[in-house]
C-alpha cells in the first residue's frame, strides 16, 4: 500500500502542477497570443471542474462496483491526453510577432535606427490609415479558447477516479489508522472528507506549477521551438513577447502516462491486508468472479443501476431541506469563489498592479499557497485541541470568514496610476482628456486612436492614428501612448530605446524640441512602488483564514445529517462547490478585471480583443469589494448555521 500511495501523491503533484498552477501562470500569455479578454480565459480555470462535474456520480457509482485500481491509471491516462491537447493551439498556429514599424510608426525610414527621423514625412494622410494596420494574424483566438477548455474538462475527468475511488480503494486495503494517514495524498481544493491531514500533494503541485511557470514565462519564448531566441533581439519586457505557456505541459503529459503503468499493475484486492476479514475476502472474490463474466452486460447492468438510483429523489430532498447542511454548503460556496478566483488570475494580478517579472511574481505566488495551506491543517487541529462540536465549528468559520473579509481591504495598498496623456493627463493644448480610447474598426483592421492626438504631434499627426499601444516614458513623468504620440522624430538605441526630439514633451516642459530632455524611453515610468510588502502579509494571513474554514465545514456537515444519507450529502455538496463556486469563480474575478480595463486591443480576424492597459485604482477596488463581499456572505451563511445549530442542540438537550 505505501507504494501505491506513493504513486497517488504523484498522480495528485502532477493534476495540481498541470491545472491550477501552469494553466493559470500561463493564462497571461495565453490571453495576449490569442487575444482574449480575461472573462474568456477563466472559461480554461473553469472547464476542468466542469469535466469533473460532468462523470463524478457516474464514476463514484459504476466505477466503485469494479476494478478501483485500474480506473484510478485510467484516470491517469486521460490526464495525460488532457495535457497534449492544452498543447495543439501552440502546434496548431504560430506566434507572429508584430515588427517594430508595425508597433511603433507604421512607416520609417531606411535608416530608422541611426538616430533619424521616425516618421516619412512624405506620406499623405489617406495613405497612412489604407496601410497602416497592426497586424492580422488570422488567429482563431476564439476558436482555441474551446480547445483549452476541453483540454480542461479532459484533465477534470480523468482527475475523478482518483478523486472518489482512489481514496475508497486505499481504506479498503489498509486499517483505518493509516488509511487517514495516507489519504493526505488525495487533495482537493475545497472539499475534504477524509480523517486527517488533507490537500498535501495538490497544495505542493499548485505552489510547484506557479513557480516553474513564472520561470518558463520569463525565460523561455513561446516560439522557441521555431526560431532562435538569441536572435529575437527583445526579451520579457518587451510588449511583443509572450512566454512559452505550452513547455511545462511536456512534462505533465509523459508523468501522467508513466504514473498509469504501475498503477494498472495492482490488484482489485490487496489480499494480504490484515484488516480484512474473512467475510470480505469471500465477497470480493465474488465479485472478481462475476467480472470475468461478460464486460458489456456488465457495464449495463452497472449503468441501469445508476440511473435507478438517480431516480430516488426522496434521500436529496432530505437532504436540502436540512437547513444547517444547506447553509454550510452555501457558505462554502462562498468561500471557493474566493480560493478558486485568487488561484486564476493572482498572478495576472501582481503583474499588472506592481508591474512584477514573472519568475518573482510566480515565486511569491507558489509561497503564498504553501504557507497558506497551513490553514487547512490548522482547521482540524483547532477542531481536535477545543473538541469543537457542531455549533463549535461554525462559530470558527464566522471567525475566519470575518477575518477574511476585514484583511480584504488590504487590496487598497495598490500601486499609484501611471499617468497616461490623454487619458488621465489633459494633452497641452486641451483642458479635458480625451473622451475616447481605441476605436477598433475591424473591416479594416486598423487601430483609430484619435483620442490621443495633437497638434504637438506635427507632421506625424496624420500617421499616429493607426498605431498600436506602445508606452513611452517622457522625461516629464508621463506616458505616452506610443513614441508617435510623444511627437519623437529621432530614435536612438533600437526600437525601444530611448527616443528624442519629442515635440509634445518639449511643450509640456516648456523646452524646444531638440534639447536633451526631450526624449523619452521605451515602456512605463517607474513608480517605485513598494505598497506589495503591505498587501503580501495581509492577503498571506487572509487566505490562512480562509482554508481554515474548509475543514470545519467538511467535518460539520458529517455532524449535521444522518448516518444513512452522509456519502449522498458529502456528493452533493461537492456538486454545490462546483456549481456555485469554483466554476462560476474565475469568471466573476475576469469580468471584474476586464471592467478595469483603459486600453482594448484586438486584430480583428475573428478575435474578440485584449487588454493592454489596466487601471491600477479600479483593479484595487474591484479586487478589494469582490473579496469583502463574497467573504461577508460567507460569513452569513455560516452564522445562519450557528443559528440553526443552536437550536439542535437545545432540541437535544430538552429531548435527553
């Protein structure tokens, strides 16, 4: 059995690595390549529950009748499938990055980087906007977003064997001492059911697929595979790179194919298990008897049973009439909106607010989980040190979900907004911003910008508005849309290098064009922002509140419902958790950080668009109130249960 066990906890390692760590470190990426908005790229963080939820009643009823062990490699092997499919977008397109000419001006001259001018004076209004045009693609971003997402759900049905009978199978070939021991292994990040410790192998998967992805995000190129990274001649910070999102799926692809093949070696028995009585062994050698008979009869006899049972709606009105298991439910719900949101786009999160590196945002990240997944082990052990009983443990999960919420506002140590000319800052000769952004006019391809267009622009005025987002730093503290957009003539030190001869900077400093300081570098100005030391430890011991509710509420729907209908109500509790939380989730968080959005791209061709621009302060208050707000409802969905515990316990002690 140790050794089975051991292949479980890799089994687990590899599903926490695969699908809530690279899959969410790469959703940045994978957005910018296929020109997402961030509400499509959580449907990928929610479609492998979605597969999960699909097989888990079928898989837990017909599956737990046969060979737990093989359906368990089984489980595996699908995984391994799901992970070469989250690959076949890479396979399937290229990643054509845009040319300097195509991001910046879309016209120069020849010798554009030996300090000359960046913009042909020659060209006629009509002729810039008919060939100007960021470049089209013919990206199927939509397309492949279907493609993860079954690549996701192949990942959730394959995970579901293990899930349900992996554990089953482990009980009943240990005594029950080391069983809950070794269940350690089988983790889930919002339900647990089992004795003991919980969570451990997907907990260090999840920390281990956000560290490597933030590595593989910074180092590696998407395309690496095609052409020669040494001679892209840009690197992490550039706007047109995009990490390689599809190399740690490699990995996970050949593990889970490897970890099956010991797995279909064991047994449907372990018959050599002390703890199992005579009367056991003569059952199951029945029924390894009857499963030699024939396969198909077999599956559908298994199958009308499964449908029958369905059929018996008398045990799931019982239970959600029960209002304390109901309110549990809800309040866990609640809580997995929290853990499943955060797990999507916390890393999109500390990139785009502290404008973080990858490989350091990926490091934090992974720290977080680890340490915040003591929360898990510190709920059971306040349950065993204070022998909380039913009203004990909601009382704690008001606590910790009170906790939660008031941490929540932490998300206000944000970083300061970067002013943007003409969005945040009046251009020179106007006294309001512009009233408009990017206009996407996609029958021509062409990105219309006239929000941000001036007369300081001269010449190049015309050419400007059809340029793509390219920031500049102006020596005068603000960004500029695009060199263009700053009124830079010249360039020195490549495309994003530093630029001189800014009309409109001059103006703003009141300078002419042509002295030193009327330059600006390539990207945003730095904000020397250091408020992440203040929302670290803050969100670090919000999330410790938050997993600490998750045992508690496990344990406390055990003591709420009858002997009889417990797996019935711990099955249809994992339904609700999915339903209402980790599917719906990181589809709430997504729509809220595309609300913040300032700037939208998109190369048409079918895509929907991307955001190239984020508002720090909306992004801080989005985060912040969503967060308060689903941990208040927690919260009162767990006092309502005290509630209802209460009164039990009072009807308890009138009827002793």
């Amino acid at each position: 059995m140790p050794v089975f066990v051991f292949w479980c906890f890799i089994m687990c390692f590899l599903e926490g690595f695969a699908v809530n760590g690279l899959a969410n470190a790469a959703l940045t990426s994978i957005e910018k390549q296929f020109k997402l908005p961030s509400t499509k790229s959580a449907l990928i963080t929610s479609s492998q529950d979605i597969g999960s939820l699909i097989v888990i009643l079928f898989v837990s009823f017909v599956g737990g009748k046969y060979h737990k062990s093989t359906w368990v490699a089984a489980g595996s092997v699908i995984m391994g499938i799901g992970s070469v499919l989250f690959m076949v977008p890479h396979f399937a397109e290229k990643y054509i990055y845009p040319e300097v000419s195509q991001i910046l001006v879309p016209f120069f001259t020849e010798n554009t980087f030996s300090s000359s001018s960046l913009c042909n004076t020659d060209l006629t209004d009509s002729s810039s906007k008919s060939n100007a045009s960021f470049p089209c693609t013919d990206s199927q971003g939509d397309g492949y977003l279907g493609v993860f997402m079954v690549a996701q759900m192949v990942h959730g049905v394959g995970y579901t064997p293990m899930l349900t009978l992996g554990t089953v199978y482990i009980d009943e070939n240990e005594s029950h001492t080391l069983a809950a021991v070794y269940i350690v292994t089988r983790a889930t990040t919002q339900l647990s059911f089992q004795k003991s410790l919980t969570y451990a192998a997907a907990a260090i998967g999840v920390a281990a697929g956000f560290f490597a992805g933030g590595q593989i995000m910074e180092n590696i190129y998407v395309d690496y595979d095609r052409v020669d990274q040494s001679s892209l001649g840009f690197g992490a910070r550039d706007p047109r790179w995009i990490g390689a999102w599809w190399v740690g799926f490699i990995a996970t692809a050949v593990g889970f194919f490897a970890v099956s093949i010991p797995l279909f070696g064991y047994p449907k028995s372990l018959r050599d298990n002390p703890d199992t009585s005579k009367d056991e062994d003569t059952t199951k050698e029945k029924e390894r008897s009857a499963n030699s008979t024939d396969v198909i009869s077999t599956l559908k006899e298994g199958l009308f049973s499964f449908l029958k049972t369905l059929v018996k709606l008398r045990i799931y009105i019982i239970i959600i009439t029960n209002p304390i298991f109901m309110c549990l439910t809800l309040g866990g719900c609640a809580e997995t909106l929290i853990i499943s949101g955060v797990g999507a786009f916390s890393f999109k999160y500390l990139i785009e607010q502290f404008s973080m590196n990858f490989d350091d945002a990926g490091t934090l990240i992974g720290a977080l989980i680890l340490t915040g997944s003591l929360g898990m082990i510190l709920g059971g052990v306040l349950i065993r040190i204070f022998h909380l009983e039913l009203l004990g443990m909601t009382r704690l999960n008001v606590m910790c979900t009170l906790v939660s919420a008031l941490l929540g506002i932490s998300f206000l140590a944000g970083c300061p907004e970067v002013p943007l000319v003409g969005l945040e800052v009046p251009l020179n000769n106007k006294r309001t911003v512009a009233a408009s952004t990017v206009v996407d006019d996609r029958s021509s391809d062409l990105f219309i910008t006239t929000g941000y267009i001036d007369t300081c622009q001269g010449v190049c005025q015309s050419q400007c508005t059809s340029i793509g987002f390219s920031p500049v730093c102006g020596k005068d503290g603000n960004v500029y849309y695009s060199p263009c957009h700053a009124g830079c003539t010249s360039n020195q030190g490549g495309p994003f290098g530093t630029y001189g001869n800014c009309s409109c900077i001059a103006s703003s400093l009141q300078i002419t064009p042509y002295d030193p300081n009327a330059s600006a570098t390539g990207g945003k100005c730095p904000d020397n922002c250091t408020n992440l030391a203040v929302l670290a430890p803050c969100l670090f011991i919000a999330m410790v509140a938050v997993l600490t509710a998750t045992t508690p509420t496990s344990m406390a729907t055990l003591r709420c419902v009858d002997e009889d209908v417990k797996p019935f109500a711990l099955g249809l509790q994992w339904m609700f958790l999915r339903l209402l939380g980790t599917i719906p989730g990181p589809v709430l968080i997504g729509s809220i950080i595309d609300r913040t959005c300032q700037i939208w791209q998109s190369v048409g061709c079918g895509s929907s668009g991307f955001c190239t621009l984020y508002s720090h302060n909306q992004l801080s208050l989005g985060v912040m109130g969503w967060w308060i707000g689903v941990s208040l409802v927690a919260s009162f969905f767990f006092f309502l249960a005290s509630i209802f515990a209460t009164r039990l316990k009072k009807s308890h002690n009138i009827n002793s």
